[in-house]
C-alpha cells in the first residue's frame, strides 16, 4: 500500500515537471515567433522609409514624431502617434501603416557637413538644411499578458541622395 503511495506521488511530481517544462517550451516558442514577426515589420518599414527618404528631393517638415518630404511631385509624410502606436505613410491624403505596436519613435534632421573629429553630423536648424534623417523605433508584443520587447532598438541614418 505504502509503496503504490510513493508510486502516486513520484507519478504526480513527474506529470507537473512535464507540464511545466511543455509550458516553458511552449512560451519560449510562441516569443521566438513574435521577435521574428517584430523583426520582419521592422526591417521593412525602415527599408520602405529609408529608400523614399534616400530619393526625396528635401525635407518639407520636421518633428521629433512626424517628417514630411518631397518625393518627386508629391508631399510625404511619416507620422508616428504614440496614442495608437503606429507609423503611418501618408500621401495625397491616404494613409498607409508602416508599423504596428510601435512604442517609441524619433525623427531626428542633421546638416550636410561632418562634426570635428567624430565623423558625426551636425544637427540640422531648420528643414530646409536637412541632408541626413535619423529614424529609431522600439516595437514591442503581449504575449500571455507580458510585454515582449524587440530584439533591438532599430535605428539608421539616412542621407538625401537627391537634394541639391
């Protein structure tokens, strides 16, 4: 009797190691799949933004969460609004979503020339001065009620190959 007892226990704790091991499994898989999705949106919105804004002619408008320029004939803007956590493309009054989940975004403008020393640019005062844009964006998922982050911050400079 007493051992068909240890049987039962031994069975017991076996059967919850097992469940928790296929729970952690489980999670482990399920944010593997979200930082792929995350990372796939990600690279791209900033290969989309980055090949519009390396034609663009100039930059039209500038705020930390929204930067309007001229492509070609037609006025572009990128919005980041931290209410609904999208990057949005809007052109001719259509909006397009870049990004989804989008905790944090900053447009940052820099002049042509380089700083002394450091390679680094000089930021540019107003729009109108603009040669290079600085994008960076965190996006992030609930998964199981836990914020899951991106991998990384992604961030890139980008030069305005079309301004005179």
């Amino acid at each position: 009797m007493a051992a068909i007892l240890v049987a039962m226990g031994l069975a017991g704790l076996l059967v919850t190691a097992v469940a928790a091991a296929y729970l952690f499994t489980a999670r482990s898989f399920a944010e593997l799949a979200v930082h792929v999705d995350l990372d796939g949106h990600s690279k791209s919105a900033l290969d989309s933004l980055s090949r519009e804004v390396r034609q663009a002619q100039r930059v039209t408008a500038y705020a930390p969460s929204e930067l309007t320029i001229l492509l070609g004939t037609n006025q572009v803007t990128y919005r980041h609004t931290p209410a609904s956590k999208t990057l949005m493309r809007i052109q001719n009054g259509r909006a397009r979503e870049l990004l989804s989940e989008c905790d944090y975004l900053r447009f940052d403008i820099f002049q042509r020339n380089l700083t002394n020393g450091n390679y680094g640019y000089y930021p540019a005062a107003v729009a109108a001065n603009c040669k290079v844009v600085q994008v960076s964006w965190a996006c992030s998922h609930n998964i199981l009620g836990h914020k899951t982050q991106s991998a990384a911050i992604e961030s890139a400079k980008v030069v305005i190959r079309q301004q005179k």
